[in-house]
C-alpha cells in the first residue's frame, strides 16, 4: 500500500513541476534612445516634490512604450514620481469604475469615450474629473475631438490619438497573389472567397484575438456609416428611442455573416485564446493573412521583421458590403481625478504631457501610429504612403455618412465588452445574432433609465 | 442541570453591537438598496419595488445562469479538492521519507496570488503557445491538445483543475492536523484484533476525522459560494458568459453603476449563504449533541 500511495505521490509532485514551465511572452523592448531630459528645473522644486507619487493608470491595449518614456523624463525634471499601473485590456474598464466609484481613483486615469460616452458611463465628468476649462494645452486637440472630452461647456479631458483609418483589415499582398487572388475584396461575397483560398493553403485567414476581449466586436461596430448607408435615419431613431438595433435586419446579417466566418474557421482555432501580443509575429510569419489593425501596423511589421520581404495592404471591412471609411473621432482620453491629493501635480503632467517635444516623443515611439492629431504646429507627422493612397482612393462621400456605430449613437460605446462577450456566445451557439441585438438593446434601456433619459421613460 | 454562569449577559454586549454594525446592518442596509433605482448617475434613490429581482430572472442578461453556475462550481470543487485532498493527506500521515517536503510543495499553490495563478495559467493553457498542449505534441498525443480555457466543453474541468491545484493543499493541511490528533493506540488495538488497512480506515480514522471533514465543507461551501478571483483571473466569465458567476455579476454590475442591481444580486448571495450557513451550524450542533 505504502509503495502505491508513494508512487502517486510522485507522480502528482512530478506533475506540478510541469506548472512553472510555461512558455513566457516575448515583450517587444522599447527601442528608441531614452529621451534625454529638457530644461531642468531649479534643485529646490525638484526636492519639494521628492515625496509626491502620482498614480497613472492605463490599459494594457494603450500602453505604448511612449508612456514609460514620457513618465521618466517628467519624473527626471519635476522630482514628482510616477507610478504607472497597467491593467490587462479585459479587465481595465471595471477595474477603473469600481476605482472611481469606491473613492480610490487614480491620479491620472485614461477612458474610453466618445461626445456621448462622456455624459454617461464611463467617468461621470463633474463627479470624479478635474476641469481643465482653463488650461493653456485646450488648442492642442483638434476641435473634432473637444467635444469627446467636455461636459456642460467645460473640458475635462486631454485626447491625444491619431487620425488614421482607425481598424481596417492589413492583408499580406503577396500571399494574396499566390493564392490567385488578384484585388483587394469590397464585397462580403469576395471577402469570403478570398479567406477560403487562403484556407486552402493552410493558412489562417484573419488573426482575431478574443481574449483580450476588446478586438473581436470591431467588425460589427466599425461598418456603422454603412448600416446608416442602407437605413437612413437609424442614427437618430436609435438616439430618440424610435428604432432599435433588433429591429435593424442590416445589423443582424452583419452579425450573422462575422458569424458565419468564425464557424468557417477563418479566425483559426485559437482566436478565443489569442490576446493579441504575438499579432505581429502570425502576420510577419505568415501564420494569418489578415488583421483589423491600422495602416502604421504595416511599419511595425516592417521595423520588426527586416527579413520579411511580403508586400501589404489595406483594405475596408467588407461586411455586407461597406465600402465606407470608419469616421471615429474618439478615443482613449486621460483625466486628472478631482479628489487626488496632489491636484496641482496632476495639472502639471497634463502641461508636460502637451508640449510639442513630448508630443514627438509620444508620436515617434508609439510604432502603432503614424501621426498625432492635434492643432498645432511644432510635431513632425509620419503619415505612409500607403495610408495616403488610401485615404485619396475613397471618394469624400463615402466619409461622411456618419461616424461608426460606437460613436454616433448613444449607450453604445460603455457597453463595448459586454457585446464582445454576446458574440462570444453567438459564435459557441449560445445566442442568435438577434438575442446578441436583443441584449444591447436592454442593456441600453438599462443605462438610458438609471440617467432619466427622457426618450425612455 | 442548570448551566453555571461564570459572567453576566451584558458582557457580550460590545462584542454583539460591534458585529452588528459591522456585519449584520450593511447586509440589512444592501437588501433596502436592492428595492431602489440607486445608481452613480443620480442623487435621488427611489424605492422600485421587486423590479431589480424581476431584472435577474426575467431579462436576457442570464443572472440566473450565474447563479446555477455558482451553485455548480460549489458542489463540484469541494468535491474535487476534499477527496484528493483526504487521500493525500492519508498518504503524507504514513511515515514517508521526506513528507514534510511533500507537504510543504502540495501548500505551497495556497499562498500564490490569484493574479500570479491566472497569468500562469493562462499562458500555459494556451492552445498553440502554452506548455500543456505543446508537452502532448512533443509525446506525439495531439488528440489530447485542447482548447482549455476557451473551449465550452473543458473551460469548466480547467477552472476546477486550477482551483484543485491552489487549493487542495490547504484542505490536506487541516486533514493532517485532524489525522494527528488520533491516538496511535486506538489503531495498535484494532490490529491486535485482526483489522487491515480499510476496516481501519473505515471504523477509526474516518469518524475521528468527521471535525475536520466539517470544517473543510463548511470553508469549501463559503469560499465556492463567494467564489471570485479565481474565476476573473482564469477566464473573466468567458467565453462568452459560460463561467459567469454571481460574484462575477455583482463586480459587473457595481462597476457600471447600477448599484441598485448589483445589491439585489447581493441580497440573493446573502440569504443564500445565511440559510446554507444556519443549516449547517444547526447540523454541526446536533452533532455535537449526540457525542
């Protein structure tokens, strides 16, 4: 008996050791220089600021090796230390409401948000934001994104994002030819087609990521312009309470055609493990073909793998047939939190963060753009050629149908993951791309009625 | 016989004020809040009647698959860490060479951080990238490859198998000390009289281990059903909602604001847990009684 139960002792121990094995992430290494510091201020402020520590807190998805350059060089010419805490992508916008809503906020927080989002979930403005009304860095963001970040005509946020074909699909070009396909599909019909030639060579078509929870829902929400292309109207109705996304067939067959993707094994086997960090890795390698990325994934992919010698490309989401570019002028923001202890601090980064030598900091080590969208001069922008071709190929009209659909209509955005999770469980089976539209829509009743909107009382 | 009263009743007064303030009236206070519209996007609280009840089990966000769910992960890990954990505590009392070692390795999963436990296994559960699937291509059985975390089929049996691994060394702990605390003599005699090592098992050290036995589903049952970190750590509910639990929901729930909600789901956690709670201190007394 002893030497049985010993044996499955060992066993059991032998197994465990297994545990510590796992096979770590490669981290891409920042690898520009190290920013060498600007004016340094007198001796006696930096020591009078030895002791304050200000807390930023970030997403995983928007923490660009930018930011961790941009915190030392404040903290080298302030005295002020920084402590940046990144919190995985999935988990980030929960984390932060629960932060806020329990009076233990951060110094320095970014939200996502958008001309309506900022009226309701996500930070509730007047309660937790600093107004930054005043604040000499106000003409620094273009006026298309002011409105993202104020609230009953005062400013409380700072916007620095890029003005790029946010999240079309990168394809691989060659690889594309040597599948036999010739262009770049604009139709669902095409898109499919091509995805399952390149099926046909064993290869994943499209690299999605589900776990990180934020990617797989872009598809649906991006095409908005074309929802509202085919429905005129729908915007507003969706805004005044008179249509709801159940009731938009357009919606239900985009949902159903990503759908139909997935259970044809485009996205792999693994896109509901996939938490983004090796994308550049399955592109560069050839793994997957395509990518909802932007147009500086491209440089990234360049920069990354010299060797590569695969010639890339952008093309529109073509579900049900959009052909329409994805207007967003939204993003993450950054606020200062009004209870913080160390306010004045707090303004101060905000006034470091907006300087033009920080913003080319910002700008040149955040391999994921290739431009910063603000209103003043002083920044070298890098814009590809690709990008330019582009943008120059769609015609103007096609630009200004409406913004996407997270953008231009309300209780839409704040609800970006619990959707993601419904299509996760319309992919397994579990709902129907109408149940998934069902859902948001009494999720949108749910925040309309707790702010007392009146379209629906 | 009348019970002699070594101190007056008023000295458990502190003691009852403290705990009620501390813990019996935010529980009263969240049930009130679970009948109003509370939320952070308005001052005003308003009294809505049973509507948040009526929002958990009527609409098509599936609280009441969190709640099954919560149910489920309840029965199904205490018995997947209480049986394992009894046989090897069985094992580590019979005098092996080096069984503190062995102890000390089978607790040492109980003191990671959850948040460690997550970020370890996420990684090497991962389908294409992660050391378990890889280990079974390298003995060439790709058959046994999974999708652990992500797949609807063995999401489950992964959650229990890590919440095992964390907690199975805690519960064999508690054993260990239950099993010590058996005289040696009781187990001499019954071989004197002819008994193997099951009529042992059977007739000396399970009954003497009951205590233990109790207190390890009583911890089991509280901790299963509060269950939080290792889930969110694990699959944050997914994929989809499949492995949604009710902590899960309130967290949910408080984070979007709609704290009128989240107390109802709150309050059923509650009242769930008091009534589980009575009964088994009530069973535990009885117990007592027949000693």
């Amino acid at each position: 008996m002893k030497k049985f139960l010993s044996a499955v002792l060992m066993l059991t121990m032998s197994l465990s050791v297994f545990a510590g094995c796992a096979k770590s992430e490669e981290t891409p290494a920042p690898d520009a220089a190290k920013p060498a510091s600007t004016e340094a201020p007198a001796a006696e402020e930096k020591d009078k600021n030895k002791d304050i520590t200000l807390t930023v807190m970030t997403s995983q998805g928007w923490a660009f090796p930018a930011e961790d350059m941009l915190t030392q060089k404040f903290e080298e010419e302030t005295g002020i230390k920084v402590d940046l805490q990144v919190v995985p992508a999935d988990q980030y916008h929960d984390l932060l409401k629960a932060k806020l809503t329990s009076g233990e906020g951060p110094d320095i927080f970014y939200a996502q948000t958008n001309e309506f989002q900022i009226k309701t979930a996500t930070v509730d403005p007047e309660k937790y934001c600093i107004d930054f009304s005043d604040a000499a860095w106000k003409n620094v963001m273009p006026k298309t994104r002011i409105p993202a970040v104020s609230y009953n005509d005062k400013l409380y946020g700072l916007m620095l994002w890029y003005d790029s074909p946010e999240f079309v699909y990168i394809y691989n070009k060659t690889l594309f030819e040597e599948a036999g396909i010739k262009e770049a599909p604009k139709t669902y019909e095409a898109f499919k087609a091509a995805c399952e030639a390149i099926k046909a060579k064993g290869i994943t078509p499209i690299y999605e990521y589900g776990a990180a929870g934020w990617h797989h829902q872009l598809p649906f929400f991006q095409i908005g312009p074309r929802y509202e292309e085919l429905q005129p109207g729908l915007y507003k109705g969706l805004n005044d309470n008179t249509i709801k996304f159940a009731d938009s067939k357009d919606m239900q067959k985009a949902l159903d055609q990503i759908n139909e993707f997935v259970q044809n094994g485009y996205y792999g086997d693994d896109y509901m493990s996939n938490d983004g960090t090796d994308k550049e890795d399955r592109i560069a390698n050839r793994q997957a073909a395509m990518i909802q990325e932007g147009p500086a994934f491209i440089e990234t992919i360049k920069q990354k793998y010299p060797e590569v010698t695969d010639e890339f490309g952008v093309f529109l989401v073509p579900f049900i047939d959009n052909q329409n570019y994805p207007t967003n002028p939204s993003g993450p923001a950054i606020f200062g939190y009004k209870e913080s202890k160390n306010v004045e601090a707090v303004k101060q980064y905000f006034d470091f963060l907006t300087k033009p030598e920080n913003l080319q900091i910002k700008l040149d080590n955040t391999s994921e753009w290739t431009n910063i969208d603000i209103a003043i001069d002083g920044v070298e922008q890098h814009f590809t050629d690709i990008e330019k071709a582009f943008k120059e190929s769609i015609p103007r009209e096609k630009y200004e149908i409406a913004p996407v659909l997270q953008t231009g209509t309300k209780y839409t955005n704040d609800q970006w993951m619990e959707t993601g999770k419904d299509m996760i469980s319309m992919f397994m089976g579990e709902l129907t791309s109408k149940q998934v539209l069902e859902n948001i829509d009494e999720r949108r009743a749910k925040l309309a009625k707790s702010q007392n909107d009146p379209a629906w009382q | 016989m009348k019970e002699k009263k070594f101190y007056p009743m008023y000295f458990i007064w502190p003691a009852l004020i403290i705990y009620g303030l501390l813990c019996i009236l935010p529980g009263i206070i969240g049930i009130y809040y679970s009948f109003t519209d509370w939320s952070s996007y308005s001052d005003k609280i308003n009294f809505i009647g049973l509507e948040n009840y009526k929002y958990i089990f009527t609409s098509g966000q599936d609280y009441t698959k969190y709640i099954y769910n919560t149910l489920m992960f309840t029965v199904v890990s205490n018995i997947v860490k209480i049986i394992p954990a009894l046989f090897l505590a069985l094992m580590l009392r019979e005098g092996l060479k080096g069984q503190n070692f062995y102890r000390g390795v089978l607790y040492f999963p109980s003191v990671l951080p959850y948040l460690v436990i997550g970020l370890l296994f996420r990684s090497m559960l991962h389908p294409t990238t992660g050391v378990v699937n890889q280990v079974f291509g390298a003995l060439n059985m790709d058959f046994l490859a999974q999708k652990w975390l992500t797949d609807p089929n063995f999401v489950w049996g992964s959650i229990f198998a890590v919440d095992a691994w964390r907690g199975i060394g805690y519960v064999m702990t508690i054993f260990i000390a239950g099993l010590q605390s058996i005289p040696e003599s009781y187990y001499e005699a019954a071989k004197i009289d002819g008994a193997g090592y099951f009529s042992l098992l059977k007739h000396i050290t399970l009954p003497m281990l009951m205590p233990s036995i109790t207190i390890n589903v009583v911890f089991g049952l509280t901790y299963g059903l509060k269950v939080f970190d290792i889930i969110y750590v694990l699959t944050n509910g997914g994929p989809g909602r499949m492995t949604e639990v009710v902590a899960t929901g309130i967290f949910k729930e408080f984070s979007d604001g709609t704290y009128g909600i989240g107390s109802a789901l709150s309050s059923i956690l509650f009242v769930f847990m008091a009534v589980v709670g009575i009964l088994i201190v009530g069973r535990m007394n009885e117990k007592k009684v027949e000693m």
